[in-house]
C-alpha cells in the first residue's frame, strides 16, 4: 500500500456566458440602439442552479428557458430575454432590467487551483466549480492507495532477530522487494513500515 497526499471528489462546473444586445422598439416596429445596450457577462448560477442545470440540462435565465443542453460541451443558443420578435420584423417592447440597469419599451437578446474546504471555487475563466465535502475518516484509510494485493515471499531469520524481514515479489507484470524497518497500528491493523516512508505492507 501506498500512502498518498491526495484524494478524489466529484466537481460539478458550470459556466453561463452572456451576450445581450437591447434594441430600443418603437412606433411601426422600428428599432434603435439603446445606450449600455450591449454587455458580455458571466451568469451567476450558485450551487442549487449548476447542479439543477446537470441533473436537468436546462435553465432559466430572465423568462427565457434554455433547454436540451449538453454535459462537457459548450452550447450556443440565441433567444430573446424581454419583448418579442416576429419572422416578419415586427417587435413588441418590454421592461427590461439587468445588474448593468432598466430600460423601457426595449428588445433584449443574447448572443485553477481551489481550496477544498469551501466547497467552492471560481476558476481563472469564470467557471463555478462545485464538490461535496469529503467524508470524515478518523482512521485516514482514504489516504491509502493498494499497489499490489496479491501474494507475495517473506523472507525472516528465525536465528538472528536483528535481520530485517524482507518482501518480495515476483510475477510477469510486477517486481519488487521492501524491507520491513518497524510496525505501526492503524485503527486495529498492522501495518509494516518499510523503507520507503510511503509504502506499507499489511498481511491477510
């Protein structure tokens, strides 16, 4: 067995980009830029929506609704967050209100290293990173990773007690021998120490 400095997790990601453009709709359905009208952003979704977003592949963003999308891929989608558009270019304005501010009679449309104790992280390019906190495990068995598991030769002096055990393996994927330094007690398990401060031997 190995002891190892890392464990895994499960991380849920989500990174909503936004391109919104407001076009002003006035009288015989004619349209006209609007000041702040265009804006990219990153829509901030929080843990409940990113995972709402994986287990249904939708969301709802202003009263648009964004479904059909796809895990580990990125999804392009056109729609209109306030007002409406016809195929036949007639448009019907609407209250529009964002973080960047309100407008009135208006057309929208759209266009690392991380702490584990949070649970939390938002990554160098905007995306929200979310993982379960890891199991408490007093005896730390998370911490080991089996190398081999399997049978192996030991090799002890019945004579001479101040000659180290040694093990040995020999197969047609795996060759190697550790010498026993000590014994140390996990939560009922002994273990032997071996030479290499990260590798341990427990007999079945």
């Amino acid at each position: 067995m190995q002891l190892t400095d890392y464990d895994r997790t499960t991380v849920t990601q989500c990174k909503v980009e936004i391109d919104r453009m407001i076009l002003y709709c006035g009288m015989s359905s004619h349209v006209s830029a609007v000041h702040n009208g265009r804006r990219e952003y990153l829509q901030e979704l929080g843990e409940s929506g990113c995972r709402k977003l994986h287990e249904t592949g939708s969301i709802k963003i202003a009263s648009a609704e964004v479904d059909r999308i796809q895990q580990n891929t990125t999804n392009l989608r056109s729609i209109t967050l306030a007002g409406f558009a016809s195929v036949d270019d007639r448009c019907i304005g609407a209250q529009y209100t964002d973080g960047y501010g309100t407008w009135e009679n208006v057309l929208v449309q759209s266009g690392t290293r991380c702490s584990l104790t949070p649970g939390y992280c938002m990554d160098s390019n905007g995306a929200e990173s979310y993982w379960p906190p890891l199991p408490i495990d007093h005896c730390h068995f998370d911490q080991y990773n089996i190398l081999y598991e399997g049978l192996a030769t030991k090799l002890s002096s019945k004579k001479n007690q101040s000659t180290p055990t040694i093990y040995t393996v020999t197969t047609q994927d795996t060759t190697f021998a550790l010498t026993k330094t000590s014994d140390i007690d996990v939560c009922g398990y002994r273990l032997a120490q071996t030479e290499h401060p990260k590798l341990f031997v427990l007999e079945t």
